[in-house]
C-alpha cells in the first residue's frame, strides 16, 4: 500500500462512575452497568510526518470539569517521544473542551478544522448554556487567534490533509464535527471521535446525549461504516474497550497501536 500510517491512541483522562443515562440518549432500562469515560487524544505516524489528531485538555480544565487529568497530552506524546514542536500538523475533530485544549503549546503546528464547526463555536447558538457548555471560551478565543495568525487551514465537508489521511465532516454531536480515515497496512480505520463516544453508540444506534442534530448523527453513522468498509476499522472516542482489545505500544504512557488487528472482532 502506498501510504500506510501507524496510529497510536493516547490515554491522558478518565471519569469514572458513569451511568447508562449518562452516555446514551435512551439507555437500555435493563443495562445497569456503568462505564468508564477514556479520554485520548491520537498520532498519526508516516509518511516522514506525525500528525496529531485532537488535543485534549489540561490540569486547569480538568480541575474546573472534575475529570481525572492522568498526565497533559502535551507530555504524554513527549514520553511517546514527540515534542510538541515537532507536530506540524493537528486535525481537530471539533472544537468542544476535552478536543481543543492546549492550542497554545504547538508553536509550529497548522490546524485543521471544520468551517462549520468555527462559526458554530463562535455564532448564536453559544448564547445558549446548554449548547454552550461543552466548550471553553478561552480554547474557541486561542483557535480565533490562529485563524488571525494564517494557521488554521478550513474544510467544508470532505477534505485531505495528507496522502491517505482525509477528514470527513459529519456533524451531530458538534455542527463541524468531523472524522478521520487514515490508511493503514490493515485498511482504512477511522477515527469516529465524537461520532460514538462507544462502540454502542453507533452498533444500537443510540446517540450519546449531547447532541446538537439526531438526524446528522445517524446518517454520520452511515458515513463511517462506510469509509471504514468493517466494523473492526472504526475507533469511538472515549470507549475503554479500545485499551482492552488493541496492543500496548509503550511502556511510558497509556498508548494503543490502532493500525494492528484488535484481539476481538465486531463482525457479525
């Protein structure tokens, strides 16, 4: 294959306990169990280029959201043994808190983002606190900053950031949300984000509860299994089974090789 990457998922946050309720829209009334919130952030290596996709957040914010900040993302690639100087490129998914922090601390990098998803942060929809909450105003001012500083690079819709790298605006939970199809020695693998918070958001068909458009997110669903081709190939955002079925890939940081086959499979 031309361009292969390798993907590493990076573990930086937790929360725990979380309820049915608070991670499906309509739960399942006999599912009691409660589940983890895993919070990554992820490389992309190849190519003789590493891009990162999503930035997280920092001590600060995890302070003010009470999430378990286990180590800033900044540092957990420099353990990975990439120093935030040396990314040139980030694709961010979407502009909510726990994707679009630290913006300031990649000196050299230029941003990739959905142009839906900058007036969204930034029009009237913010002036609802609902609407509002996932995000953080000092992360959509820094963003703006970038916009003003020639570093932001915009897309509407479909868009490719490097060969076999492409980004895919699908909406729903955020109006620019978009995900990530890289390819790899295994086939294409998307990184859905917010698409799914859990493998079960997208296999029920049952959103996750913040959602700005039910509709977008079901046909973003769609849009997944298709660019990903099998349901091995697509990675949800905040899932802890992601840590249970793929490979280590450091012994410094909580770090997942994404691009290699998962222990078990979702095929039916």
């Amino acid at each position: 294959m031309g361009n292969a990457y390798e993907i590493y998922a990076l573990r930086y946050a937790t929360m725990t306990p979380r309820t049915p309720s608070m991670n499906f829209l309509q739960p399942d009334p006999h599912d009691s169990a409660a589940q983890d919130l895993d919070y990554f952030v992820w490389l992309i290596r190849g190519g003789g280029r590493d891009i990162l996709v999503d930035t997280g957040f920092n001590a600060e914010e995890a302070s003010a959201r009470a999430r378990k900040l286990t180590l800033n993302p900044v540092d957990a690639l420099e353990r990975f043994g990439v120093a935030a100087p040396a990314i040139r490129d980030i694709i961010v998914t979407h502009l909510h808190y726990d994707h679009a922090g630290n913006l300031d601390r990649f000196p050299n990098a230029r941003f990739h983002l959905q142009e839906r998803e900058m007036a969204y942060a930034t029009g009237r929809c913010m002036c609802n606190g609902l609407l509002r909450h996932p995000f953080s105003v000092e992360h959509v001012t820094q963003m703006v900053r970038h916009v003003y500083g020639e570093r932001v690079t915009f897309y509407s819709g479909d868009g490719e950031v490097a060969p076999g790298v492409t980004v895919h605006r699908v909406g729903g939970h955020s109006d620019g949300l978009q995900v990530v199809k890289v390819e790899t020695a295994r086939g294409p693998v998307v990184l859905a984000s917010d698409a799914a918070h859990y493998y079960a958001n997208l296999q029920r068909r049952s959103p996750f509860p913040i959602v700005l458009d039910i509709g977008d997110m079901a046909q973003g669903w769609e849009m997944i299994e298709r660019l990903a081709g099998h349901p091995d190939r697509f990675i949800p955002g905040h899932d802890p089974i992601v840590t249970e079925i793929y490979p280590r890939a450091s012994d410094k940081v909580d770090a997942w090789a994404l691009h290699l086959p998962p222990s078990r499979s979702f095929a039916k």
